[in-house]
C-alpha cells in the first residue's frame, strides 16, 4: 500500500514539473496590461471629445482661450506615470497659424495640433532612462494604433533644464512620423549663430555627402520670426532725445548730443503730486517673414543681412510693469493710496470735539498717538507759502471739470480748498495730527487775509456763491466777496474827496439826465436793474437818451422838491395810477449772498415759527424795504397798486380785455384801468402795505448796503475756526476725490472711449458713495467707511488705467491708431480681473499684439533709439538683421523638406491615403547667441 502511495506521489510531482515548463501565453504581461490601459484612456477620451472632456474636468492651459488639457493617472512596475492630453476645444481654431503665440510648445516645435503626453509621476518630470523612454512611447504608439488615433505622443528626456522630448505619429499610412528636441543652454557655436550655419544643419540631416547637398538637389522652403525689445531704462537713462528734447525748455547737451534728463510724467497733471513709475516698460516688435524657397547657403547669408523692413507683418505688443500690488492695499504712490489713508483719518476724526486736540500728544487717545509724527513747522510753513504768498500763475476757474463733476460737493480743483485738500494728502503721510497742524494754520492765514483786506488766493470773486460745492468752500467764497467789498470801502474812503470835488461840480438844475449820469458815476458796478421779467431791459444809454428829447413834469400831488433818482428806464407801457406817467423800473441791489447752512435755517425757520406767507416776506423785509424805496425813488408820487404790479403782477389782477396803446403821454383808453389788488394783499394789516408805509424814497445808491461785509466775514472766520473735526474731514474726502478725479481727468490719452467712459462711471460711483458725507448721515462705524474703502480700490484700478492710458499715447503719439488698439486689448483683458487681486500682468495679455500698418512702421522704428553710451555695452552684434542698431532678442526659423509621393515605392499602394506632397523633414530652430533650441520631425517608412 505504501509502494502504491508513494508511486502515485512521484507521479503527481513529474506532472507539475512538466506542468512548469508550459508557457501559457492566454495570460497579458504587466507591460500589455499598461498598454491596454493607455488604449482604454485613448479610447474614452475619443468617445467623449472635447466638450464633454471639459465638463469632466479638462483644464485651459496657457494663455489660449481654446487649448485645454485632460489627464489620467497610470501605473506600471511599481511606477506612477501622468498621460495628458492636449487639444483645441473648438475644432475649426485647431489649425492655428503657424506663429500664433497660442501655440503650445510643442505645436511650435513639431507643427502638431492634438497630440498627448506621457512622463512619470516624479520631481522632475521627465525620463532619465533611455529605455524607459522608448518603451513609454512604444506603448502609447501601439494603444494609439489599437484605437486608430492618429495623436502624436511624446516623452520628456533627458534633463529638466534641457527641456527635450521625443515623440512618434501614426499617420495612417505606411508613413510614420519621428519627433526629437534638446535644447543647448550656453556655449552655443559660432556656427549656429547665423543663418547659413543653421541652414547647413537643417541639410545634413539628410544629406549624406557634399554631393547630395549641392543646391541642384535639394529646394528648403524657409520662414522666419524676429523679436525685437525695446532696451530698459536705468536710473541714468531718463533721458528724452530728439525733437522731443529740441522743443523742451530745459534741453542740456550731454556729449554732443541734445538730451533731457526727466521723468515720464514730468509734464502729466498729477507730477504736481507725486511721479508714478512708468507702466509701460517698453515694447516687443515680431516681424514675420514670408515662406521663401532656398537652395543654398549663401542666400541664408544674404538674408541675414537683409533689413527688417523686407519682413512681411510686423506685429507689436507692450511690455507693462510686473510690480503691481498683490493685495491692492496702495503701496504703490498715487492719489488712491493717500485717499485710503485719508478715510482712515476720517473714521479717527470722531474721536474729539475740536481740531486743537489732535495737535496735543498728551489729550490724544492712543490710536491717535501711534499715527505718524507731526510735520516739521519748516514743512507747513512752505506749503502754507506756497497756498497763500507764491505768485504765480492766477488759478485756472474755466469749465475743464468733468460734466459729473459738479454732482459731488467738493470744490474745484484750482480752488484754495481743493488744494488744500490735494496738499493735505502728502503733507506728514496723511495723518490726521498732520492734516489738524495744516488746518490750524491755514485758518489762521484765511484770518490774516481778512483782517488784513487781502485777497484770498485761488478764489474768484463774481457775487456768486456756488451752492453745488462744499460749505468750506462756499464760505471762502462769500469770505472773497467780503474782502473784496472791504477793499472796495477802503478805496471810496480815500478816494472820498475827489468823489465830493466831481459830485460839487454837477449842475443840480440839469433834471432827471443829471441824476443818471451823477448815478453811473458814483454807484456803477455796486446795483443793478431789476430782473428781466420786471423791467424792459433798456440800457443806460437808451434811458438817458430817452430824458434827454423829453423831461417829464414831477406829478402835481408830489412836493416841489421830489424828483425822480435812481431809474434804470421805462418799465414797459405801465402807468402810475394816481400821475397817469410813465412807471420806471429802479436799479436795486443785489439780494443778500447766502450760503447752503444760511438758506436752511431760513427755510427751517418757516417751517418750524409759521407756515403764512407773511412770516416768509417778514424773512425777505430788507430786500423788500430795498426794492420799495428804489421804486418810490424812480416813481415819485407812485402807490402801493403800482409796486405791486411791477414787483409782483401776480397780485394784480385787471378786469381789462382790450391792450393798451400808448401815445405820447396819453392812453386812447378810460383812466384808471380796471383792476384790483389779490386778496392776499388786501387783508387788513398786510406787512407788504404796512412796509410800504415805512419806506423812504432812496435811491439803491444812497441805501444801506443789504450785505454787511465786516459781519458776514467775522462770521465765516469764526466757522472755520469752531468747525468739528468730524466735518472738517468729511468736507476733505468729498474734495480730495472730487479733486483728484479732476486731476487726472485732465490727462491727455488721445481722446481714447474706454478711458472716457470709465471716468464717466468713477463720478457717477463718487456721486453715488459720496452722498452721505454731504448728508451728514456718517458716523465712525458706519458701513459707509467700508464704501469708501472699496472706493479707493475702483479709483484706483481707474487710475492705473489713466496712467497706461497717458503713457501708451506720449510714446505712439504719431501713431493714435495703435495706442487706441492697444489700450482697447489692455482694457479689455483686465476690466474682469479687477478687484481680485491679481500680483502681476497675466502672461495671457503679454501676447495681444497689434499689426503694424506701413504707414506706421516709422513710428514703431523711432520706439527703438540707438543705445547711449550707458548701454552700449548691451549690444552683441552676432545675429543679424539689426534694427536701428538693435539686433533680435530672439530668432526662430523654420526650415521644410517637401517632397512628392507619386515616385515612391511605398506610398504606391495606398495612394489614396497619402497626400501628393509630403512633409518629410521640417526642423525648427528658436534662440539667441546664448541659447539654442532645435526641434526635428522627420517622416519615414519603416
């Protein structure tokens, strides 16, 4: 039993062995399941195509709008490996323009579209075994041909920095496509730093002899691409050249040659305040040279040396500043960094009831004691100077504000407040102890000025106080006009003798023509007429002509001694009811000047002691008692009925239909007219009657003035000087970002649309966020200092876009077509990305180039001055093609080997899959003197 056992045991055990010796080839290896793996990926990615790709997570790469990427992860003998896929989310952009800088780079290299990308999951990505290499590209190349995807595929070799690949196309013929590019870092040779030398490494990639490569036997088609760069300005570079530094004021010779040591923006309307760092760098020109067919080495010479005004397009694109603020916090200097700072001010300003409580460091609370130290009394004091004492230029108050401009209850920006304001920005970095010292003094120097009569600058003086500005502001205007009338009382005072020497010599006995001159002599400028509703609006001259053919008798009810003074002519064909004369319209002074807090407190005031029209007139008694007395003046003998009809016709009301005529002295009609006065002035005791009752016959010039200068001046000085802190600041902000929108509004960017219109929406966002302030509706942590926080970053962004804008038009000042199209790029690019926070310019935007016109090319050539002596170090005359003495910062070439397929062995059989004229070899070359990078693609049978 044993020996049977152990014979069945021996058995079993030869099976085994025999068993072990069997290969069975039913079960896949590790490296055909990769494969089938790469074969399933390529086949989901084909069934889902491009949308459906992106709606599974397919991410844009670079800066094209339509090239995306999908990937997948894969594992093989313990290794991660990363296979992408790159393709063009609208089909019909897929066959891009052979230099169109959407191109990813290997579209570039290899003049692929679609095409995947397989490297390890790694630090370095890429393959450093060669094997390895070629057995990832083996498998994508048998999954691709398993699913009839003709994709290229490539691998990245070698070392990082080198940045090669290698790569293989199945074309769907018996042609298959190689790819292989390296990259040369440094020490590239002599030889390959020209033309010919390129073309004759393009050539021995197929050529085996001297003899094969003679120009009878082979045609390359050629193409080429020049980047040119604007060279950067040093600190020692500021210089301007040319007829721009002919026609400057300050021109210098330096070397024997007319130069302008100067900033960018020296003659820009904010260089008062502050110089911005130029944000246009300079500029990147692309010339594009046509497909040329060469059949030597000495044409490639000959074509090095060939001008870039031979280039077929010429395509140029800005090179904007990279240091920009990453969390748009206002590092940088301008106008919305200091306005940020000033709203800071403003929230710090309800901390105390008076201004003086800044300036103490011992009263401060500890916020206040942590701001910024107070300026030097040197600092202030010049800047005072520079408000009040400089005489300079006389402050420009024509209409160059913006038409939204008056929304905002600021000031003009040529105006004593609004520099104020604008100054109060940079004076002790905007602190609020810095901004109450500036106050004070200022305040005190308005009080010198009144005291002393002395004009106040920047301020004019015309009789008007413009309600839509500020209440700072429209006090010094009324503090201007009463220091003007101070003046004025001043010199009649001293000039009062010779005015009684020219009064004594008139002829008293010379009427009513007499007292129209002795009235224009004495009072001219100081009354005028009555409105034109009132009046027949004859001038001076006419009324005086008018006495002089024709001198009416006083009325028979008047005393001897009346006579008519102060008439400024008929007052149309009304007739004084009691006399059957003429009534005349009297000059009558100017209705008290009133700023925005006094017309309140009138208005509150009706509303609040009586709600009659009797308290209102009561309000208006002098300006009443003034017109009267002017009336009765020019009227002698007139009645209350006759004041009423000329001052207010609506209170009069006539029973007669037919229309007067007038003949001489005499009405065709019955005398006196049908007519009674409104039953609001016949009411027993009405304070119009009882005022008329009171008033004197005075003509307007012997009339107590309505306006009280001494009086109206001490109480704006006293405003000023007992105005809170919280309203002082509040009136600031309001000025300071009317002011500086103003400011850069008066910018000059070549009229371009986007910039007009974004001006246009910052005042309307001003208006809008600035309302409260001019409301009085703010308190310290009201939501509205988180608008004014979000404010200073829209102005901002605006004034960035300005100073782009102003530099983009000063270099293409010849050519305002390619300013306009580059602005238009610029804005449109970066008008979704403001507010969020972007640190730099976008890669996506440094390629938005503009075609240059060939009227425009003279333009573009003069951006590229001949470098100076600073940078003449800077050139390395190794390329060719020099533009202005600037040789190409980069060179790429394209060379192509085409040949036909009607002879070919191979391409015999399936003639109806390949193209008459094939692509076999095509090399591109893109580098500089330092760097070398070729890419060589070749076809082939095997």
């Amino acid at each position: 039993m044993d020996q049977q056992e152990q014979a069945d045991a021996e058995e079993d055990q030869e099976e085994e062995e025999e068993l072990e010796r069997f290969d069975d080839f039913t079960l896949a290896s590790s490296w055909e399941r990769f494969i089938s793996e790469i074969e399933a990926v390529i086949r989901h990615w084909l069934a889902d195509g491009p949308k459906n790709l992106l709606e599974k997570g397919a991410i844009q790469v670079g800066p094209s709008n339509y090239l995306y990427k999908a990937k997948t992860e894969l594992k093989h003998d313990l290794k991660s490996y990363i296979m992408e896929y790159y393709y063009f989310l609208d089909r019909h952009s897929g066959k891009a323009k052979e230099w169109a800088w959407t191109l990813h780079d290997l579209q570039l290299f290899f003049g692929v579209d679609e095409f995947l990308v397989i490297a390890p999951q790694s630090a370095s990505g890429v393959v450093l075994d060669s094997p390895e290499a070629s057995k990832l590209l083996s498998a994508v190349a048998i999954a691709s041909s398993n699913c009839s995807s003709f994709w290229p595929a490539f691998v990245p070799v070698h070392d990082p920095s080198r940045k090669a690949f290698i790569g293989i196309q199945n074309t769907g013929t018996v042609f298959t496509r190689r790819f292989e590019g390296d990259r040369i870092g440094s020490q590239v040779p002599v030889k390959l730093m020209h033309l010919e030398g390129l073309y004759e490494l393009f050539i021995s990639k197929f050529a085996f002899s001297s003899l094969e490569s003679s120009p009878k036997l082979f045609s390359v088609q050629f193409t080429m691409k020049l980047t040119y760069k604007t060279l950067p300005k040093d600190d020692g570079d500021n210089y301007m050249q040319g007829s721009d530094a002919v026609n400057s004021e300050f021109s210098v010779d330096v070397g024997g040659d007319l130069r302008l040591k100067m900033q960018w923006d020296d003659d820009c309307p904010w260089s008062e305040w502050y110089s911005a760092e130029d944000p246009v760098k300079g500029f990147e020109l692309t010339t594009l040279w046509p497909e040329k067919t060469i059949q030597s080495s000495l044409e490639m010479a000959e074509m090095e040396n060939s001008s870039p005004h031979e280039a077929q397009n010429w395509l140029l694109v800005p090179e904007f500043s990279t240091a920009r603020n990453a969390d748009n916090t206002g590092c940088a200097v301008g106008f919305a960094s200091q306005l940020s700072l000033l709203v800071k001010a403003l929230v710090l300003s309800f901390e105390a009831r008076f201004v003086e409580d800044f300036v103490s460091v011992e009263a401060g609370a500890n916020s206040l004691k942590s701001s910024s130290s107070v300026p030097p009394p040197s600092v202030v004091g010049r800047v005072v100077k520079e408000l009040f004492h400089e005489v300079g230029e006389r402050a420009d108050f024509s209409d160059v504000d913006h038409i939204s401009s008056r929304a905002i209850k600021g000031a003009p920006v040529d105006s004593l407040f609004a520099k104020f304001c604008l100054h109060s920005l940079w004076l002790g970095g905007c602190s609020i102890r810095a901004i109450a010292v500036f106050w004070i003094e200022f305040v005190r120097e308005v009080r010198w000025c009144w005291e002393e009569s002395q004009p106040l600058p920047k301020m004019r003086v015309n009789n008007k106080i413009d309600l839509s500005t500020c209440l700072i502001n429209q006090k010094l205007q009324m503090l201007a006009i009463c220091i003007d009338k101070k003046r004025e009382a001043n010199q009649e005072f001293f000039d009062a003798n010779d005015g009684k020497d020219q009064l004594s010599g008139l002829n008293k006995e010379a009427g009513q023509e007499n007292d129209n001159v002795l009235y224009q002599r004495v009072s001219a400028g100081n009354v005028e007429g009555k409105r034109e509703s009132k009046s027949n609006n004859r001038t001076r001259e006419a009324v005086i002509q008018h006495n002089e053919d024709r001198n009416e008798p006083v009325p028979a009810n008047s005393n001897s001694d009346d006579r008519r003074r102060g008439s400024a002519g008929f007052a149309g064909s009304l007739m004084l009811l009691n006399s059957c004369w003429r009534m005349h319209s009297p000059f009558t002074q100017d209705p008290p000047l009133m700023t925005e807090d006094m017309h309140e407190e009138r208005l509150q005031a009706v509303e609040t002691l009586s709600e009659s029209s009797s308290f209102s007139a009561q309000l208006e008694r002098e300006i009443l008692l003034s017109d009267m007395s002017a009336f009765k003046a020019a009227n002698p003998g007139a009645a209350f009925e006759d004041f009423i009809r000329w001052h207010s016709p609506g209170d009069w009301e006539s029973h007669d239909t037919k229309q007067k005529q007038l003949y001489g002295t005499q009405v065709t009609d019955s005398w006196p007219p049908k007519g009674r006065l409104s039953k609001r002035m016949s009411d027993q005791g009405n304070f119009w009657r009882t005022l008329w009752d009171e008033a004197p016959a005075l003509p307007a010039y012997d009339q107590k003035p309505l306006l009280d200068p001494n009086r109206e001046g001490e109480k704006v000085v006293h405003y000023l000087e007992t105005l809170r802190p919280h309203q002082l600041f509040e009136q600031m902000v309001c000025c300071a970002f009317r002011a500086s929108a103003d400011t850069l509004n008066k910018t000059a960017h070549g009229n371009l649309t986007e910039m007009r219109n974004k001006l246009d929406q910052l005042y309307h966002t001003m208006a809008s966020m600035l309302r409260p302030l001019q409301v009085n509706q703010l308190y310290q942590d009201s939501e509205v200092i988180q608008d004014l926080q979000r404010l200073c970053l829209i102005f901002e962004h605006v004034e960035e876009l300005v100073h782009i804008a102003a530099s983009v038009h000063r270099k293409l000042l010849q050519g305002p077509r390619l300013s306009r199209a580059i602005f238009s790029d610029y804005y449109k690019f970066f008008l979704p990305r403001l507010g969020n926070g972007y640190s730099k310019v976008d890669e996506g935007f440094g390629h938005k180039q503009q075609t240059v016109r060939a009227e425009e090319r003279h333009v573009v050539v003069d951006l590229f001055t001949p470098p100076n002596s600073n940078q003449s170090w800077r050139k390395v005359l190794s390329m060719g093609n020099l533009l202005n003495g600037h040789e190409p910062v980069l060179r790429e070439v394209i060379f192509r080997m085409r040949e036909s397929t009607s002879g070919n062995h191979y391409a015999a059989q399936t003639r109806r899959c390949c193209p008459e004229d094939l692509e076999t070899y095509r090399m591109y070359i893109r580098g500089t003197s330092n760097d070398l990078e070729v890419a060589l693609s070749v076809v082939s049978c095997d």
